[in-house]
C-alpha cells in the first residue's frame, strides 16, 4: 500500500525560524483540522492537484476517524464531497460513523494512549459497503502513522482493499 503525504507539518514550537510560505501552510492546515471553509477548499484543491493524472474510477474515498462524531462532520462532509466531485471518487463518508468519544491524541497520556488505542470500539463501517472495493484513506496530519494503520487495518477486516493512504502533511521531525 503506497502512503504519501503533500506537505511538512512544522510543530508550532519549531514555526519561528520557518518562511513565510511554511507559516502559512501550517496555518491552513490548522484551520483545514478546525473544519474552515476556506481551508477545506485549499485542502481539496491541493489534493485534486495532486492526483488528478490518477484514475480513481469505483474507487471508494474515506477519512480516518476524528475524535467524534461533530468533529469528524466538521472536517471531513464538505472536504469529501468535494474532493470526490473533482476526482470522481465514491465517497464513503456517510458510510463511517464515530460512536463513542476518545481522547485527543496529543493531550491523551500514556495510560490513556494504550486504553484507547483500539478504535474499533468507536467506530461503525458498513461492512456491505467496502466488502471487495478498492479504497483511498486519508488523514489530515501524520505524526506516527499509527491511527492510520489501525484505520487501514480495520477497512481490511471488513473487506476493503486499500490501495493509497494519503495525508495532507506529515510531521517534520527534528533531531538533535
């Protein structure tokens, strides 16, 4: 399964020696995150932009799950309708539902982070639905992968066939 990632994410504690166009990548994938309407449009625009020589015919289009419920609406209803309609994607989005509440992943502590690592509880997929399609996954910022990859392996339980992960940005690292 290919992963790829369109931007660097520079955590906002490294952004102060950043240039002027990485500040504002950063700053529109925030606002992308807290479901903007101006960000969501750059989101899919970029993303078109990206794969639109790939031919995405009968193939399902799917975020991985947000915190809840409101917030995986706020962010992903309008960026997946969208981003299906420039595509030509099916869009899978009513076809995940978030159930139960878990933690934000960077405020959640270690004890919380094992507890709440299985997802599976929080979540509905129509099984019916992705059983034997090609699926796309994306997420909106990868720091670790690991909520990606339990996502992924979740789709597969049920059938899909995943086929790309994309995300909007990954975490640029920084080592000393």
């Amino acid at each position: 399964m290919l992963r790829y990632a369109l931007f660097d994410y520079i955590p906002q504690r490294r952004l102060k020696r950043a240039s002027f166009e990485i500040m504002e990548t950063d700053r529109m994938i925030l606002a992308f995150k807290d479901g903007r309407k101006f960000a969501t449009a750059w989101a899919a625009k970029q993303v078109s932009k990206a794969f639109r020589e790939m031919n995405f015919d009968n193939t399902i289009f799917v975020c991985c799950p947000a915190s809840c419920q409101r917030t995986q609406v706020r962010r992903y209803r309008r960026f997946s309708n969208q981003l299906c309609g420039s595509l030509g994607m099916v869009n899978g989005f009513e076809h995940i539902k978030v159930v139960g509440k878990r933690a934000k992943k960077h405020i959640r502590s270690n004890a919380e982070t094992k507890k709440n690592n299985e997802i599976h509880n929080l979540l509905e997929i129509d099984c019916d639905f992705f059983r034997g399609k090609k699926v796309v996954v994306f997420d909106d910022i990868c720091t670790s992968g690991k909520s990606s990859e339990t996502f992924v392996r979740l789709l597969e339980e049920a059938g899909a066939i995943v086929k790309l992960t994309m995300f909007l940005a990954k975490t640029k690292t920084y080592r000393r």
